[in-house]
C-alpha cells in the first residue's frame, strides 16, 4: 500500500468532491436499506392490522410518505452520488496526468531513453486510469460500508440488542474477510493483466508505426502475431477476473442467504422481547437490504493487485531523480554569448566508453567554430551537452561565462536555437509546426522563412493549414531537415548550433541553405558540426575531434600551415 501514498496526497485537492460524493452514497444507501426494511415492516403491519380490529387505528399514511420519500431519496441521491463522484474522480485523474507529465519531462533523455513509447503511453493512460479503483473501489466502499453497518446496528440493536448485535457482527466479518480473500485470490492475476495491457499497447504501436518497413521485409505477418498473442493473454486475464467477480457475488449471495435464515430464527420468537409481529419481518428485510452495502466490496479488492502493479510502475518514472536538474532561479547573464567546455569527460548512461575526453574548446561571442570529425567521434554529444540533455562526469560546460548549472531552463532554452540530426514533426498543421519556435511569428514572417529554405511548394494548396500527419510521414528527409532549418530561424537566439544542417540535401539546395545561413548567423555565436569538408575556409576556427578527443583546434589557414591531420584530410578529397 506504500506505492499508493504518492498518489493519495494529491487526493487533499479534491476532499470536499470525495467526500461530498461518499455521503451522498451514504444517504443512497440509508434511503435503500431504509426502502427495502420499511417496506417490509409496513406491509406486514398492515396485513396484521387488517385482520384485527387495528385496522381502524393504524397509520397508513405515515408510513406510506417515508416509503415513497425513501424511494425519491434513493433515486435522487445515486444520481447526485455518481455526478458528484465522477466529476471529483476525473478532476483527480487529470490532475495525475498533469503530475505524472511533470515528472515524466525532467527526465527525458535520460532516464527514460529504455522505455518505450507505446509503454509510457500506457503509464499515461491506463495506469493512471487505474488509479481511479483507488477511490471508487476501495477507499469509497470502505468507508460507507463501515458507517452503513455502525448505522444498522445501532438501529437494530434500539429494537433487540442481540439481534442489531448479531448483524453487525457478520457484516462486519465480511467487510474484514472478504477484501483480503479476493486481494489473495486477484493479486497475481491483476498483476499480470496490467503488464499484459502494456505489452498489447507496445506491440500494436509498434507494428502501426512501422507497418511500411514491416510489409517491406516480410515480417508483418509475425509482429502481428505478437498482437494476437499478447491480445489473447489478456483476454484469459479479464476472463479470471470476470470469474472472480462471479464467484465474488455468488458467495455474497449465499452469505445473506444463511444470515437472513440465522436472523430470522433468532427472531422467530419475537423481537425485543414482544410476541412475533411484524418485527420479524423488519428483521429479515433489514438483513436482505444490508448486503447491498458489501456488493462493491465483494470484487473491489481483487482490483488492488492491479492497482498496486500499476502505482509501481508509475513510481518508476515518478519516484526517479532527473540527471539533469535546472536553477529555479533566473539571473542576469551577459549578452556576450561564449561558449566554453572545460575538461569535459563524458559517457552514456550504462557504458563505461568515454564519448568526451578531456575536451577543452572555447568560442568566442559571435565566432563561427565548425566541429569535424568522423561519425562516432563525439560531435553530436557536444551539442547535447550544450542543450543540457546530460550533465557532463567532470569538467564544465558554460555559456556568456556561466557554467548551464546555473541557468534557468527557459533562460537557455531561448537563448539556443538547434537543428539537430533527427527533426521531430508533430501531427499537426505545418502552421503549428512552426509556430512552437516563435509563437507570436505571423503567417506573412513563417511563409517567407519557408520560402527562403526552400519550401515555397508546400505553400500551395491549403498551405499552412496543410496537416502533416504523424511523423511528417508525407514529407521527404530534406524537406523535414529544412522545417528544422527554418524552426531556427523563425527562433533567432544568440547561439545556433547546427548538427550537419545540409545532411541529405542535393547540392543545390545545400548551397542555397549555407548562404541562408551565413547571412543569418553574422552576429550570432555558431558551433557547427560536419563530418564533410564544405565551406570551412569561411569558419573563424575549426576544431578537429576524434575518438572523443580534440585533435586540432584553429582556423583554415592555420591548420593548413600546420600539414596536420586536418591538412591530411582536405588533400584526401
């Protein structure tokens, strides 16, 4: 139950709609069993005064205005009891979600970078979804149950004391046993359905996303398979649970049965010391009536398995510290933009290879530095470190002469533009696509930015209403690699860093996108990285990196001069 507490704190925001919607179905079930118990003393007595001379002296009415008000009651009060509960619930899961994104968010790359996507959309959805048994089934059932049966033998118990005794004991007794009988019985099976929940989501996301590739090499028939198998694993789990439930109910069921018969022996020579009447059917309707408030406990708790198994998950994400944590704190930084990387090392997460040895790099305010190096050798790591993705082992990396610690996230998110390798459209307008980059740009501003990358065609038609999809599955490698472009530019901050900006490019373009570029970036810091030898004489320094290491460090001419590795490289073209 421990894995729960996260969760149940949040439940402080929400107190006054819990707990209004758990005395509402407290009032439901009082007007229910107060229904069923009148019902079946009025009608007894007033059979008994029928035939006696009672008949002229007994109240009808009285009784009859509390059957019919204990009936509006009840219908009005579960209306009022689901709206209010519901509404209440669905709050508190919103905000879960709300909670959970939020410590989901400081942990990506890190943390998350081995879980799936369709995994964590099943944290997101159904595991938060199962969050809701937490109130609906356990805790809300709980509570009336024991106030309900505190309030029928108290009751009972003014008429006869060993028989409001006597029920409420048994009731009691089965609020006790039965929850820990079906949490024994549904613990495994409710643990194994929600991790089978999330492998069906993972597989069928996995084989929608990459049903093309699959269809392409043959293998879609066996990743469909995959679907079919983990869906049919999951069936058999709903099927024992839906067994449970039965079995649940069934022996409720048989429960009230013997009770009804205990209570109506016990009462069979009068109630509260008065010959038999119409007491004793009070009594046994009373007792039938009871067991409604122990039907949504009876297989609520077989639920708690998958509850639980679906708190821990959650708390894998939840309860996991962020490799990299921001300053709340926004200070004042230069508008020199440097940048400087101070004997960096650096490794992934699970591997002891270093990526970054050693590395000392600084660039001045508005310097325009290309990286080289082959694929592997570190570059694009450098500029993850920039954007602060990951922290670096030892060493620091710093920016307008502070170290990223002590930047505001927001702070450094708009003083860096990137256009990284992989360019991440959304499924959304090509409009929405832009607009995150500057959210104020307007439709004259992002068109003519398209246009300059290149991208004037996709301004016909619908334009910048035209959906993109998922994925920008409709658009090719260099029309997505220039959307990233063109993010950069409508962004304008300080610093660019461009990780191989013209990779799959046809010359042409490559040649209208670096002039583009170079034009744009005169007063901006710029750390470019390539492994191809273009335009490099342009550069104020080249920094040349391999195996993590920096090799060489100067500009064109300089390197030239030396007959170096760099020198070696441009006479192997």
């Amino acid at each position: 139950m421990r894995d729960l507490l996260p969760y149940l704190k949040l439940y402080k925001k929400h107190w006054f709609g819990l707990s209004l919607g758990m005395i509402l179905a407290f009032a439901t079930l009082v007007c229910s069993i107060g229904l069923l118990t009148l019902s079946g003393w009025f009608l007894s007595a007033a059979a008994i005064a029928g035939l006696s001379i009672a008949r002229k002296t007994f109240n009808y009415m009285l009784p009859a205005g509390f059957v019919r008000g204990f009936a509006i009651g009840r219908t009005a009060g579960r209306w009022g009891e689901r709206v209010v509960s519901h509404d209440a619930t669905f709050k508190l899961l919103t905000d879960l979600r709300i909670f959970f994104f939020k410590k989901l968010t400081p942990l990506i790359p890190g943390r998350v970078s081995n879980l799936r996507d369709g995994d964590l959309l099943n944290r997101l959805v159904a595991d938060i979804d199962a969050m809701d048994h937490v109130y609906l089934r356990l805790i809300s059932p709980i509570v009336i149950g024991i106030f309900g049966i505190a309030s029928l033998a108290a009751f009972l118990t003014y008429f006869d004391v060993d028989l409001g005794l006597t029920l409420g004991a048994i009731l009691l007794a089965l609020l006790l046993i039965w929850p820990v009988l079906f949490y024994k019985l549904g613990k495994r099976n409710g643990e194994t359905l929600t991790n089978n929940k999330a492998k069906l989501r993972i597989a069928a996301l996995d084989w929608l996303e990459g049903y093309s590739e699959l269809t392409i090499f043959g293998a879609e028939g066996r990743y469909r398979n995959a679907i079919l198998d983990a869906q049919s694993k999951l069936l058999c789990n709903q099927y024992v649970n839906a067994h449970l439930s039965g079995l649940a109910q069934a022996l409720l069921m048989l429960a009230n049965g013997w009770t009804l018969v205990l209570m109506i022996w016990l009462s069979a020579d009068g109630v509260g010391g008065q010959p038999p009447g119409p007491m004793i059917a009070m009594m046994a309707f009373a007792t039938m009536a009871s067991f409604e408030m122990l039907m949504p406990i009876a297989g609520a708790f077989q639920y708690l398995g998958q509850t639980l198994t679906s708190a821990r998950r959650l708390n894998e994400v939840i309860l996991a510290e962020p490799d990299v944590t921001f300053s709340e704190e926004q200070k004042e930084h230069s508008n020199q933009f440097s940048i400087d990387f101070s004997n960096v090392e650096f490794s992934y997460p699970d591997s002891d290879t270093k990526v970054l040895k050693n590395v000392d790099l600084t660039i001045g305010a508005k310097q325009k530095v290309a990286i080289l190096g082959q694929t592997g050798s570190g570059k694009s790591t450098m500029l993850q470190l920039l954007s602060r993705y990951w922290d670096p082992q030892s060493g620091s990396v710093s920016i307008a002469g502070q170290s990223l610690t002590e930047w505001n996230e927001s702070q450094l998110r708009k003083s860096v533009s990137v256009v990284s390798q992989r360019v991440d459209v959304l499924n959304g307008t090509l409009r929405d696509n832009l607009l995150m980059a500057s959210p104020d740009a307007t439709d004259e501003l992002i068109s003519k930015t398209l246009t300059e990358v290149g991208l004037e065609k996709l301004l016909d038609d619908k334009g910048l209403d035209a959906w993109l999809g998922d994925g920008g599955r409709q658009l090719s490698g260099g029309e997505k690699r220039r959307i990233g472009i063109a993010r950069a530019l409508l962004h304008d901050a300080p610093i660019m860093l461009l990780d191989e900006p013209t990779e799959g490019l046809d010359k042409s373009t490559e040649k209208q996108i670096m002039t583009l570029l170079e034009s744009h970036y005169q007063d901006k810091t710029v750390l470019f990285i390539t492994h191809r030898l273009v335009n490099l004489a342009k550069m104020d320094a080249i920094c040349l990196i391999e195996q993590g290491e920096v090799v060489e460090h100067g500009s064109h001419d300089q390197l030239i001069a030396r007959a170096g590795r760099y020198y070696q490289l441009t006479q192997s073209i």
